[in-house]
C-alpha cells in the first residue's frame, strides 16, 4: 500500500499522508461525498473531484498489484524467478509493462519455436546468431533430424528461425520502445472496404482519412471503431511515406535490429538474420502493436467520451429546478393525441387525461378550453411540453391558450424527455404510479422534471438520459460507475427532502442503498413524516455508520431541531449549540443572523474532534442553512412562426438552450426539432479548448443561424453575433450538424427512440456533424 500511496500522492501532488487517511475511510466504506464534506480535517480538504480521482487511481493500483503478484508466483513456480526479473517486475508502473515481462513465462499453447526447440534446433539458432561468419545452409547440416521432422536445411533453418522470431518478439524492452516509437511517428490510415461504399454512406468521410494517430480525437477514434466493427472501414497503422512496400525494410525493423545487435556486413549469415528481423515484424509483433496501440486509443477515446457524458449529465442534473409550482405536463403526440397530467407544488398528480389538437381529430379550440378549464382548478403556473414529436406544434398550442387567456399568467417551457419512455415502463414507475397508464406516466414525469430535474432524473438509469457521446461503444461498466458517482455528488450536493424523496432519491444519498431507501419511505407512510434525523435510527436495517454517513445529507424543513433542515451533521450539534450559549443566544436566533455569524472568529470553536474547515463550514451554512446550490430558473423563449427547419433562414438570431456539449462544439434546441451546432470554433470570439469553459447543458444562449442544410438535417450556428452567413469561406460556426438521430453524440432528440439508440447510433446527421466539424476543423488549423 505504501508504494501506491506515494504514486498517487505524487500523480495528484498531495502528501502521502492525505492519500492514506482518505484509503482508510473509503476502505471502511465511507462515501466521497461524506469524506468531502465531513472528513476535511482528515484529507486535508481534499475535494469531490480529487477524491473521486483518488478512488479510481487506488482501483486501479491495487488491481495491477494483485497482477503483479499473480505473475511473480506463476514465474516462481516454474523457477525461472531470477532477482533482476523480480526487481523489473516490481518496478513496472503500467499493465502493458507487466505483461511484456511475463510474456516469455506466459503459459501458451506449443509454438512452432517451442516444436523447434524440441528437436534441437536452439543451438543452431544460437549459433547463427552468434557467429554471422557462418554459412546457414552448412550449419544447418549438422542438424538434420527426419525422427523430429527436420528432413532437409530449409526445415532445420525455418526452426531457427522460429525461435529467434519468439525471443526477439518476447522482449520487454523493445516491445515498449516499438509501441512509443509508433505512437509517436505512426499515423491511422482509414479506408472503405472495397463495396461497402453505399452501405456505409455515414462514414463516407472516413472512406480516405488519414491523421496522426496520438493525435486522434475521441469521437473521431470512437466513429472509425464503429465503423470497423460494422464492416464498413479498415484501418492501419502506417510510419514514414505511408507506402506499403515490402520490399523496403519497415522502420521498426530497423529497431528491432538495433535493439538485437544485427547489421548486415555482408557475411554469410546476415541476409538469413534480416529475414529473422523482417518476419518477426511482419508475422508476429505489426498486428500485436496494431492492437496494443488501437486498444489504448479506444482507452483514451473511451475515457474521454465517459468524461464528457458525465460532465453533460452533471450540468443535466444541477439544471435550475422550477420549484414547487403546479405545473401542467404535456406528453405531444399527434394520431394518438397530447397526454396531460395536472402536478401540484409537491409533485403529486391531481388530474391526468388527453386532448386531441392535431391531425387526425384537429380538436384545436377543445384543447384549449379543456387546458384553460384545467389551469384555473388547480392554479397552474407552469405548462412542461415535452420536446418530442409534435413539440412544436403543441407549443404553438399552448402560445395560443396564452394569448386567449392572458388572465391565466402561464409559463410555457420545452422540457428534454430523454429516457421518459424508459422510466414509464420502469418497475418503479409501476409502483410510483399504479393506476396510470405508461403514456400519462410520460407527460408526469415531464412536469416533475420541471419542478425538480434532479429528483426526477435519478429515476432513469444514467446512461439512458442521453447526454452522452457515443456512450454505446465505450466500456458500459466503466461508464455506469462514473455516471454513477456523478449521480451521488450532485444528490448529495444538493441535498435531500427527507419526507418528500422517493426511493430512487434516498438511494443516492451517501450510505443508503435501495433496500435502506425503501425502508425509509416504508417507516415514514407507517409513522408519518419524520420529525428529527435521530428517527432515522429507527428505521429498520439503518444503523449507526449508515446514520453517520447520511444524516447530513437529508434535511427537515420543519423538525423539531432548526439544524435539521441545514446541511450541519448532527455529530457536529455540539459546535452551534456552544456558538449559541458562549453569546446568550438560542439556536434558532442564530440561525439565518448572517451579520452576528461574520462577527466570530471560527477558530475560537475548534476542538479536537472538529477542526477550522469544519468549522467554517458551519458558520457558512448557519447563514443560509440548506441553500440549493443549483442556479435561479431560467428558461428560452422560442421564436413566434419559427417552428421547422424550413422556417430558419440565415442570419436569423434567435434564443435556445443547450442540450449538449461534445469536444467539437455544442448542439443547441431552437424549436424546430433538430439541434444546431455550435462548432468549437464559433463558441467565442477567443481561442476555445474546450467547450465547457464556455457553455453548458442546459444554458441559455442566444445563436446566429449560419447554414440551414433541410435535406441533410443540419444546422449550423454562430455564438457570435458578428459572424456573417457565407462570408467566412473557413466555415467557422457554419459547418456542423444536427437532428433527432445524430446518435450517440446527443443521446437524440425524440425519445421514442431511446430503445433504437443503440440500432441507429452514428446514423444520420450526426455523422454529419462529425464530418463538418472535422472539416472546420482543418481549415482553421485545429
């Protein structure tokens, strides 16, 4: 352990000391949220972000060390452990490393060199290798054995060959040297399989691609995979000219005989050893390479999609939530009609039905009146449409009931349904809403998102809410872990209602599971609401460790402790109730007193139990005890009469939201059904490196329109309101791409589709997207 924790320290430039302390908590199944929190004086302050790094560097440290053991016993038991192949074996820092060392130890099947070492043929391997001086063909001679199959020279030279090709293909050093050598010089060369063109049509700008290979983006390295995988692209591995000659030596064969000491002098043997050379490359370590260093692009291409689908679904999440308003949902349909459900201020639905606007029935003023009938019964504030099929047509709807009834005051925002038909047929969903029918339990799930995105979304399996970037062809256990950590910062962040969440909320709670959440809410419909934390320890299967990593993440807005609806731990009562007697004040007087709060000095409070960053973090929630850290409520105002792609035209400026943000750009919903992008280089009128340091999802943004394709789907749009349509011949802002099947990189627009995702991915003007960005891309030098 000691080792890993001085790598860590040093890869996250913190002390050995920090990394351990943190080691033992998570290993006593404390939670990152709760050490973040709770344990500063501990870490050291560490936060989430390098806590969760630490996590998974440990992960990963402790899973090559249980490699490292499992390869110095096979290696031992075989007694072939010599002291300086132990010492390699324990200084070797990666998994490639580790297993290169143990590759000649590696029990296989029997090679061609082992059936040649069989019959003797070694010594004559040795012997060329040695002494070059030598004839081969003489040599070999000596060495003709018909009992083991070595009839003629060609056979015993072909067996000394064979096992030069192994050892030379079995050393650590040069496969290392080779995989940086190609990494470094080699470049991805990608064309279309010969008849494959039509079929392949989405990858048709990958049909004659070359880049260098370190330098290929992660979407870019994630569509040619997929192509590949679909038959419709091949891909190689190229190094100087790029020209396949085989008659020319390739330069890692120059390596390969640098490493192994073999020129060619013109003696006897030379020619015979560069063959050994050739075929060792060509036959037994090109492909090894090839697949060594496509494996760690797709890690890399891999790790990045991971991080930006959960940089996406943590902006998703923290989305600014409406409150409790009573909210109207509307599920859009057109043959089957908009489904409505009516939310009061809690969440829960108070009426539930269908209205009929659209073709066939065209039931326009009766939508209206049956909406307006319902917004005065129950107060409605707000009107959530869902942004499927119909979104724009149903939002015209509502734009009309606004303008008949303006007495009603509503607000009309298009609401993301991604993964609402997966949570409608959910198992939750069933228990949540029992006597609803799967479609009304869409247009609920729509006004509740509304109210509150995070309590809502955390019903929907993560990957499922479509924020993602290619999100089916990356590791699905690595990715459901990050999204999954995500998931837990941002409930834990922000905070949980202890008598209003559901199972699904509770669960994310640091310390809960599904079982100890189901328990929660079973005791509080069995009891009523809870009137103190200190109930929770009544709750069946919820002990004291489990208490002492939750508690202050759930609040009580009206219990019978004021602290209880603050984020202060109650193992940490004791500060404020001293704050309170040293001053002659009660608890609740305190509370809130933002002017007497900066009068203290946090240091005269700290005690061996609680030092200063607790502290201050007390007094800094005393001020406003259970802030919600997301940001005030905005929403976009679409344009009145823009509704489809054929209704944008150039230069238009109009106001949306960001539904996505990827390593190219960012798509943006501007009413019509299909998202524009922004590319990267027309986010800012200053260099951009990432996206992210500029917008995020859900941001409310005003674009330029620059480019409307309707045949293809696209749209192209500028955030700077400067840029001229057609003007700029670069295609900065103007080339890019969007739409309802632009796969994996959105998660896509209609969630009708959510189960076909997997199907389409990569289809459509997506490919598209990708292919434009990549074209700005090159014209402007990125």
């Amino acid at each position: 352990m000691n080792s890993i924790s001085r790598r860590i320290a040093d890869e996250l430039g913190i002390r050995e000391q920090q990394v351990n302390a943190t080691v033992d908590l998570l290993d006593e199944g404390a939670t990152v949220p709760f050490i973040a929190r709770y344990r500063k004086e501990v870490t050291g302050s560490l936060d989430d972000s390098q806590l969760r790094t630490l996590e998974e560097r440990v992960r990963y440290l402790r899973e090559l060390e249980d490699r490292r053991g499992t390869i110095l016993a096979s290696i031992d038991e075989q007694g072939k452990l010599t002291d300086e192949l132990r010492t390699a074996i324990e200084a070797a820092d990666t998994k490639n490393r580790l297993e290169d060392l143990y590759l000649p130890y590696k029990p296989k099947r029997r090679t061609k060199a082992q059936i040649a070492r069989e019959a003797g043929l070694e010594p004559l391997a040795d012997s060329l290798y040695d002494d070059p001086s030598q004839d081969p063909e003489t040599v070999a001679a000596g060495y003709l054995n018909a009992e083991a199959g070595i009839d003629d020279t060609k056979a015993a030279l072909d067996g000394a060959r064979y096992i030069l090709m192994e050892r030379f293909a079995e050393d650590a050093e040069l496969l290392g040297d080779l995989r940086d050598f190609i990494w470094q010089e080699g470049r991805l060369k990608v064309t279309v399989v010969e008849g494959k063109e039509n079929e392949g049509a989405k990858f048709r700008d990958y049909f004659d691609h070359e880049e260098p290979l370190k330098k290929v983006p992660s979407h870019r390295a994630l569509a040619i995979l997929r192509g590949r995988n679909e038959g419709i692209l091949a891909y190689s591995l190229v190094v100087g000219d790029g020209e396949d000659d085989r008659r020319q030596p390739h330069p890692a064969e120059q390596r390969i005989a640098a490493r192994w000491h073999i020129r060619d002098m013109g003696r006897p043997a030379d020619r015979w050893l560069s063959e050994v050379v050739r075929w060792t490359w060509r036959v037994k370590l090109s492909t090894q390479i090839e697949t060594d260093l496509m494996a760690q692009v797709r890690e890399g291409a891999e790790a990045e999609a991971i991080h930006v689908f959960a940089a996406n679904l943590k902006d998703l999440l923290l989305l600014a939530p409406a409150g409790p308003r009573p909210t109207l949902g509307l599920d859009p349909g057109l043959r089957t009609g908009v489904k409505v459900a009516v939310i009061d201020g809690t969440g829960q639905v108070v009426d539930h039905g269908a209205i009929y606007p659209h073709a066939p029935k065209n039931q326009w003023d009766q939508a209206i009146e049956q909406m307006a009938a319902l917004s005065r019964k129950y107060g409605i504030e707000l009107v959530a449409i869902g942004n499927g099929t119909a979104s724009r047509e149903t939002e015209k709807l509502v734009a009309d009931l606004c303008k008949r009834y303006p007495d009603l005051k509503l607000a009309r925002i298009v609401v993301s349904e991604s993964g609402a038909s997966i949570y409608s047929a959910s198992e939750f969903a069933s228990r949540e809403l029992p006597d609803l029918d799967v479609t009304i339990r869409g247009a609920v799930s729509i006004a509740r998102r509304l109210q509150d995105p995070l309590a809502e979304l955390v019903k929907i399996e993560p990957k499922s809410i479509g924020v993602g970037q290619y999100q089916h062809d990356v590791s699905q256990v690595q990715l459901a872990r990050s999204l999954n950590a995500v998931v837990e910062d941002c409930v834990n962040g922000v905070g949980v209602d202890l008598n209003t969440a559901s199972v699904p909320l509770l669960a994310r709670v640091s310390g809960l599971n599904q079982t100890t959440a189901q328990n929660i809410v079973d005791f509080r419909s069995q009891n009523g609401v809870f009137t103190s934390r200190r109930q929770l320890l009544k709750v069946a299967r919820l002990g004291d460790r489990t208490f002492e990593q939750a508690a202050g993440f759930l609040r009580i807005a009206s219990g019978d402790n004021p602290l209880d609806r603050s984020a202060v731990h109650p193992e940490a009562y004791g500060i404020v109730e001293a704050i309170a007697e040293r001053n002659g004040r009660k608890v609740e007087n305190i509370i809130g007193d933002a002017a007497f709060l900066r009068t203290l000095d946090p240091k005269d409070y700290v005690t061996e139990q609680f030092g200063l960053p607790t502290v201050k973090d007390i007094l800094a929630e005393l001020e406003k005890p259970g802030r919600d850290p997301r940001p005030e409520f905005r929403f976009a105002s679409f344009e009145e009469g823009v509704e489809t792609l054929s209704d944008l035209k150039p230069g238009m400026v109009l106001e949306g939201s960001v539904t996505n943000v990827t390593n190219f750009g960012a798509f943006v919903d501007i009413g019509v059904h299909q998202d524009g992008l922004v590319h990267i280089s027309a986010l800012s009128n200053t260099f951009v490196k990432d996206p992210r340091d500029v917008v995020k999802t859900g941001d409310i943004v005003k674009v330029k329109v620059m480019e409307v394709d309707i045949p293809r789907k696209r749209i192209g749009l500028s955030m700077r309101m400067d840029d001229q349509p057609g003007a700029d011949s670069s295609g900065k802002g103007a080339r890019s791409g969007s739409g309802k099947n632009r796969g994996d990189a959105s998660g896509g627009r209609n969630r009708h589709q959510d189960n076909r995702r997997g199907q389409n991915a990569g289809q459509g003007a997506m490919a598209g997207a990708l292919a434009q960005a990549m074209a700005s891309a090159r014209k402007n030098g990125r």
